[in-house]
C-alpha cells in the first residue's frame, strides 16, 4: 500500500520537473560571497538548472558556489574568470555554458538577491506557450529608491532614442529567452551596457518580445548595484561609439 504522503511528494516533484525542464539560470556573480549561496540554493531548491559565473571575485564566491554543488552535484555548473571581465562578459560564459548542457530556456538572475526566485516561472511562461521569445521583468519603478528611479528612467529614454525600442526597465537583470535565439544575440559590451545592447539586438533580429512585472528586493546591497548616474554616463558613451563604429 502507497503512503499518501509518498504519492503527494511524487507529484509534487512531477511538477516541480515538469515546470522546469530545460531552464538554465545564469547568475553573474562578482563578490557576492554574502548573498550567492542563499540565491543559488533557493534556485537549485526549485529544480532548475544554474550556470554560476564567478567573474574574478576576490573573496568567498567561488569557494561559496562550489559548497552548493557539493549538494547538486548535477544541477549546477561553475565557470570561473581569472580576472573581473564584466557584467556583460559573465553573461555572454553563462549563455554559452548553458547552451552547451542543453538549455532550451535561458534565464538571467543578479547574485545580489535582488530577485525573487518566483519570478522565473513567470519570465518563462511566455517563452512555453509560443508568445515571446525573448521575456524581460520589469521592476515598478515606484518602488525604486529614487536615484535608482531617475537613472533608469534617463536609460529607458536613451535606449528607446538610440534603439527605437520602448520598454518598461531597459536595465533589468531578470530576462528569459529561448535558447535559440542566444546565437544570434551581437553582445560586445563587457558591463552594464549589455543591457542596452539586448534591447537592441532584440530589434535588430525581430524577436517577439513581452514584458512581465516582477518583484524586486531592496537591500543595502541591492541599492549599492546596478544603474546610477556614473554607470549611465558610461552606457550612453558606448552607444554613441557604436553607432560610428
């Protein structure tokens, strides 16, 4: 006779699987060593696949990373950059490892814990159902601290002035896309620019795209991150290089 609580485990898990089979999570990670382990876990937790990129981190990260494959031995996947390389750089080694172990779907996930592991279902959901190819999560800019509101703000408006394509959070770090676009994707930036660069790809090769609101995390480590003035400055200069290359 079959426990019941052994039937309701089974197919929990059949769902678990089901839900997430095919998806690999690419988190970038540059000294995260305080928040990695718990992001990562809570991923892995779920059932899906990670690519972890330590991008030259100078403290716990890789050590931290290599813990959690300890306990998923087959789940996830760690390249490591000698040197920091960039935000735009770790993702381009993610993409590429995740379509070398099959991926059909590829999620981008900070390593900050700005995201909520929930959102991958909802970023992927249209890719499943034939509606996108490519899915970005928009943040509610209302809940942004407002430095943060005002800098991604100016980088929607240059995005959608250099790029001719409006979106809600050009800046976001959680994106889903169908693996076979990822081939096709030009991303020549080794920061934060890669942002901007996917919006533009995106356009260039007419890819379906849909947006989908998430939920973001605000922490001091969170708010430390990301787009600010400085950083802005610097992804409006990479967009007027590119267009005289």
């Amino acid at each position: 006779m079959t426990d019941k609580n052994e039937v309701s485990s089974f197919s929990n898990n059949h769902l678990i699987n089901k839900d997430t089979d095919g998806i690999f999570v690419v988190v970038p990670a540059f000294n995260e060593d305080k928040t990695v382990g718990s992001v990562i876990e809570e991923i892995l937790k779920l059932g899906y696949k990670v690519i972890l990129v330590d991008d030259g981190s100078s403290d716990n990260t890789y050590e931290i990373a290599k813990s959690s494959k300890s306990k998923y031995p087959d789940n996830i996947f760690i390249y490591q950059h000698v040197i920091n390389r960039g935000l735009g750089a770790a993702l381009k080694t993610g993409m590429t490892g995740a379509l070398i172990h099959g991926a059909k779907f590829i999620v981008t996930f900070d390593a900050d814990g700005q995201h909520a592991v929930e959102d991958i279902v909802k970023v992927c959901k249209p890719l499943k159902d034939g509606n996108a190819e490519v899915v970005i999560g928009s943040r509610p800019f209302e809940d942004m601290p407002n430095s943060k509101n005002f800098a991604n703000t100016v980088m929607n408006l240059m995005t959608y002035l250099f790029y001719r394509t409006k979106v809600k959070d050009s800046q976001s770090g959680l994106r889903a896309f169908k693996a076979e676009v990822i081939p096709k994707l030009n991303l020549l930036s080794r920061g934060y620019g890669v942002s901007s660069e996917f919006i533009r790809e995106i356009r260039r090769n007419h890819l379906k795209l849909e947006e989908v609101t998430i939920t973001t995390i605000y922490t001091p480590e969170t708010q430390a991150k990301g787009t600010n003035a400085m950083v802005g400055l610097k992804i409006l200069f990479k967009m007027i290089m590119d267009i005289f290359r």
